[in-house]
C-alpha cells in the first residue's frame, strides 16, 4: 500500500518528469482516491 508521501511524489512526478495538465493530476488523484475508498476500506490520508 502507498503511503502519503508515495502519493504525493507520484502527483509530482506527473506534473514535473511527464508535465501532465492538473485535470490528469486530478484524475490520478481521485482514482486513487477511489481504489482506497471502496476496495480497500480505508481513507487514503491527507495529500495537501
């Protein structure tokens, strides 16, 4: 499982090394929002 910070260095690696548009970042963000939420049972933890 990911840790927080996994999570963020993810997100910053889109937005930096693959300089993807904050909507894909957004999209990445609630789909891993969602994988927790629903198939793992637990809150994905704070990001900001």
């Amino acid at each position: 499982m990911l840790s927080d910070e996994d999570v963020k260095t993810f997100l910053s690696y889109l937005a930096n090394a693959q300089q993807v548009s904050p909507n894909t970042q957004k999209v990445a963000l609630n789909a891993l929002a969602f994988l927790y939420n629903q198939f793992l049972n637990q809150p994905l933890g704070k990001i900001a």
